[in-house]
C-alpha cells in the first residue's frame, strides 16, 4: 500500500523533471494562466484521462468528471465548472466523452441494486426508456449496451445545450458542442457528429449518424 503510495511521488518527480529538461519555462509559463480551448465532460473511469488520450498538455483543457459523463441540470459541480468554462475562461468546443465498456452504463442496463449510485445512474435509465424502440431491436447484449453509450453521449449533449448558460452565450458567441465516444480497447475516438451550435432548433440540429 505504502509503495503503490510513493510510487505517484517518484512519478511526479520523472514528469516534472522531464518537461523542465524539454522546456525550462515550461511550468513558469503554465503558472502564468489558463487559456483551455475545450471543456472535456467526461467519465470517471481511470482509462480514460481527457489530455491522455487527446495527447494534449497541461493548460489545455478545462475538465469535469463524473460517473457515466452525465449533464444533470442541478448538479452544482457540473453547473459551476460549466459556467467558469463558458464565462470566464471562454472556451470554444464543449466535449462530452462517453466510452464504450463503461461500467456506469453497465450498472444503468442491469436491474441489480448498487447502491447510492442507482439514483445517478437513474439518469442512463431515462435514456435507455427514450430510446427503447431502437434498442430493443439489437439482440446482441453488448451491442445494445455500446449503442446505450451513444444515445446517453447524445442526450447529455442535449441536455448541456438547454443550460441557461450555453443559452445565453449562444446570444453573444459561438460555441460549439460535441458528442464523442471513445474506445478502450481501440484508443480511438469516435466523432458522433451531435454537432450544436446553437444557430438552429435544438431538435433539428442532430446529425447523429449512429
Ligand atoms: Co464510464
């Protein structure tokens, strides 16, 4: 347990060690400010990690993390995080990231008791009975749950895009929103093309081809 422990700290000293040996000013210029580009809205899951996979640095993107990547409309950490990122530090690209194997989804589609998270995960349910109709028809199990995957990304899309605050910035700005999905066994990302950016009907705008 110790060991696992220090191995973080032994770990730190490598990465900063190595950026100050790439770039001397490296941390002095990311002391300095953030100016992220995207906000990232995605899953807790450790595999997962927003600049890792993306292959972007420290100062880059602006993250929110929670089980199953959810957009819930009272969820203060979400709201607060949303509102900094979409006001102050002014991104242009709201991500939310689902991925395939998602133990969230998973715990969603099944009718066992977890625990407390069963009333987060009501949220995935709610999807899961938007979309019955087409999910209903896919026999295959793990299918049906990877296409749950997709129409909960599309649906929390949706439901960044009817916050006050994405609202009201689309009356002064462009701002974009995006659906992706990304792969663990496959390192991919895969663009689900739910493109909003606020200049149409919010029903008229998704593009999903899924
Ligand atoms: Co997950």
């Amino acid at each position: 347990m110790e060991e696992s422990y220090k191995k973080l700290i032994d770990g730190n000293r490598v990465f900063a060690m190595s950026k100050k040996f790439e770039d001397p000013e490296y941390f002095k210029k990311l002391s300095l400010g953030q100016r992220p580009e995207y906000l990232w809205i995605g899953c807790s899951d450790s595999r997962v990690p927003a600049n890792e996979v993306t292959n972007t640095e420290s100062g880059q993107i602006f993250v929110h993390r929670n089980i199953a990547n959810l957009v819930v409309n009272t969820d203060m950490n979400m709201l607060s995080v949303l509102e900094y990122a979409v006001k102050v530090l002014k991104v242009k690209h709201i991500i939310v990231c689902g991925h395939y194997g998602c133990g969230g989804v998973h715990a969603a589609f099944s009718n066992e008791l977890h625990g407390f998270v069963d009333n987060w995960l009501v949220n995935i349910k709610n999807v899961y009975h938007k979309y019955k109709k087409d999910l209903d028809v896919i026999a295959d199990n793990e299918k049906k749950i990877d296409r749950l995957t997709e129409f909960n990304v599309i649906e929390q899309v949706r439901n960044l895009a009817k916050t006050t605050i994405v609202q009201q910035e689309w009356k002064e700005r462009e701002l974009h929103v995006h659906g992706w999905v990304y792969g663990i066994n496959s390192g991919l990302i895969t663009d689900l093309c739910v493109i909003h950016d606020g200049q149409d009907d919010i029903e008229q705008i998704f593009r999903y081809n899924i």
